[in-house]
C-alpha cells in the first residue's frame, strides 16, 4: 500500500524535515513536496525552484521521495533528486514530457489530466510512457472538472475499477485535489481504497494557515496520523478481495 504524505510545495529545511518526521512516524511510505509547481495562476508561488532542490535532503533521509517535472529543462534534475517522478494534471497530455520523463527509468505517477477521459486519454498518455520504454507507472485518480464547485474536483471513483479492469497498473487516489477541503479528504481517501485503489497521495502540513501553497486543502500532520490506522484497514479488507 503506498501512503505519500507532505506538502504541496516544500518551503524551507525545517518545513520539510518537521513534515517529514511526522509523516514518517504515522506511517507513510513516501514524501511528496513540490519543487517546481505548475500554479494556476501567474501570481501564485511556483515554488523554491532548482536552487531549493536541495531542500528535499531531510526528506530523502528518511523516506523514498515524489516530486514533480513541470517541462523537459527539469527532468534530469528531478530525476537525480527523487524516487518517483510525478507528472501533473495540466501536463498529462504533455506527449515530449511523458517521453522525457519515461526515459530516466524512474517510477512515474502519472496524474489524470483534469478533463481526461480514462480510456481515450489517460491510459494513452501511459501508452507513450510504457512505449517510451519505461513500465513502472503509477496511475493517480486526482478529481475531474465537473460543474460542481463545492469541492475543487470531482472524484471519479470509476477510474479505479476501470484502470484495473484495463491494465496491472496501481492506482493511487488524490483526495486533497479531488475535495480542495480538508474535511473531506480523509473521507475520500477511504472512499478510493474501498474502491480498490492501491494507496493514497494526501497533503500534510505542519503550518496549513501559513502554507505558500495549498494550505486550504492540507491536513495537519495529526489529522493524517489519526486517519492512517483507518486507511490501512479498508486497505487489507478492500484489496484482499
Ligand atoms: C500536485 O500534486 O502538486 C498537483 C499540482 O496536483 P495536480 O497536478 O493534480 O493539480
Ligand atoms: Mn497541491
């Protein structure tokens, strides 16, 4: 089961190493933190960049990281500083990116593009991975652009059985994306795993009032904590069957 856990966008040392530990310790399996961030808009933080790469160290101390490739300039970079390579909504149809990104022959989570259908678009874009050379895919169901603003995306629970029904890929569900609320993350993300997802990716920070990125969405470190022995739970019974 693979539980990823960290900030939207890594900040500062401490930032990361705090968020780290606690993650650690309630049992996640990764860290995630944004370096480069593809922001909506042009005004927003795009994050510490390549001079804060080395920011991810306390991280990488203690737990395999995931992290971002906005464009082919920071593929290499990101490569040679993470475990998993995370290819983002907005660059799913990015077909020179998923080719860049497959080539390092690291483990990409490829996210769903926003308005992606799962068939005809989602699991093509994994098709120029694999075809790339590279199999170790990890499909993220992250929420959809329905006509519904109460939460930020609309979780698509189909894509789940749909990507097993279609392929041996995992799939890791995004609750943080899909609600853009904190109370309805957790909730969520026990949703995707009685779906039958394979893991989550879950936004944790140590500070949410004061995160540059994505604070309105983040659990604190014990809101994750508290949640992990459930999430493990629906995890054996649902993965089991
Ligand atoms: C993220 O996970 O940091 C992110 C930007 O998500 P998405 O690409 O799903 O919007
Ligand atoms: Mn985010």
């Amino acid at each position: 089961m693979y539980i990823i856990a960290g900030p939207c966008a890594i900040e500062n040392y401490n930032q990361v190493k705090e968020i780290a530990e606690a993650v650690k310790d309630a049992g996640a399996t990764h860290f995630r933190g944004g370096v480069f961030k593809p922001r909506s808009s042009p005004d927003a933080f795009q994050g510490v960049g390549e001079e804060g790469l080395y920011l991810l160290e306390p991280a990488k101390a203690l737990l395999p990281v995931v992290s971002e490739a906005t464009q082919i300039g920071n593929v290499s970079l990101i490569a040679a500083a993470v475990d998993i390579i995370q290819v983002g909504s907005r660059n799913m149809h990015n077909i020179e990116l998923l080719r860049a990104v497959a080539q390092t022959n690291k483990p990409i989570l490829l996210k769903r593009g926003y308005a992606a259908l799962i068939e005809e678009e989602w699991l093509k874009a994994a098709a120029y991975i694999r075809q790339a050379g590279n199999n170790q895919i990890l499909m993220c169901e992250r929420g959809i652009r329905t006509f519904e603003p109460y939460t930020r995306n609309t979780l698509d629970l189909a894509a789940v059985g749909a990507v097993h029904a279609l392929t041996a890929y995992d799939v890791i569900i995004d609750p943080s994306h899909a609600a853009g609320r904190p109370e309805l993350v957790i909730p969520f993300a026990l949703a995707g795993l009685a779906a039958g997802a394979d893991g989550v990716m879950i936004e944790v920070h140590n500070n949410p009032a004061h995160a540059r990125c994505d604070g309105h969405q983040a659990l604190t470190p014990r809101e994750f904590a508290d949640a992990v022995p459930l999430m493990k739970e629906v995890y054996e019974i649902c993965c089991s069957q």
